[in-house]
C-alpha cells in the first residue's frame, strides 16, 4: 500500500458515497487507474465494505455500556462458548480479546437500563464459562472515529 492508496482510504472514510469520478479528482488521478487501485483495495481486504453510519440515540440506543468479562475455566472449549454466543448477541457491537485483570471487553448499545439487566440475565449469564463481569456505562462521548488513515 502507498501514499496515493491511504489517500484513496481516507477520502472514503470521510465519505464513502463518492463516485469514482470525485474520488479520482480528490486524489488528483484519473478515473481509471483510480477504480483500478479501489478494487484492488476491496479485493485484498484492505477495504473491508461500506456501510451508514448512525447515530445510535436516534436510532432508539442511547446507552453505551463497557463489559469486562473474566472466563472460568480458560480452556478452549470455554473461549470457542463464550466467542461464539457473544458472536450472536445484537446487542454486542465490539469484543475485545483483552490481557490484564479482564479476558474479554465488550462495548454494548442498549435502549435502557431495563433492556441491559435483561441483557445480562437471559444472555451472558447463560454462558456457562463466565466467571466475573465488570460494567461501566459511558455518559458521555469525547472522541469517536472510524478514521484512521491520515495517522499515517
């Protein structure tokens, strides 16, 4: 990947709906090799897909919670139960494979407080592997981006 590439990326993380005419312009090439590099791009995987991005409290989701999740037993078999049922729960955005005090960090985006305590019981709680969760709830939000080509 080369300078005129991770152009290519944050013009597209600033805005993904670009026809390849704009995109071309903006990263001063023309159309062709421009598509060219894209796909390129798309097909080794640097570009993973597009997507919307919404503002979760419009969208009915104003609650942020950080879940820190210690397993009990670490063996394989309780890593592959725990990855794959939290793999299915929707209201999992993130989950981090941690080192430190916790084995997993989840970021979580529910409607309620309700709806979390629900979460927790009739979800994780039924994953038999979990030995300890830690909950902290965000009220605030200082910095998110999903940009981060310009950092190189």
């Amino acid at each position: 990947m080369d300078t005129k590439d991770r152009q290519i990326i944050r013009e597209l993380q600033a805005d993904g709906r670009l026809t390849n005419h704009e995109l071309a312009e903006r990263v001063n090439l023309s159309p062709s090799p421009c598509l060219r590099r894209l796909r390129n791009l798309e097909q080794s995987g640097v570009i993973q897909g597009y997507t919307a991005l919404v503002d979760q409290k419009a969208y009915g989701l104003p609650i942020t919670v950080f879940v820190r999740i210690r397993l009990q037993p670490h063996t394989q078999e309780s890593v592959q139960e725990f990855e794959q049922s939290i793999t299915a729960m929707d209201e999992v955005l993130d989950c981090h494979l941690m080192t430190g005090d916790c084995d997993y960090l989840l970021r979580v985006i529910v409607e309620s407080l309700e709806a979390y305590e629900t979460f927790i019981r009739q979800k994780v709680h039924r994953i038999g592997c979990v030995a300890s969760i830690d909950t902290s709830f965000a009220y605030g939000v200082v910095k998110q981006t999903r940009t981060f080509a310009s950092m190189t």
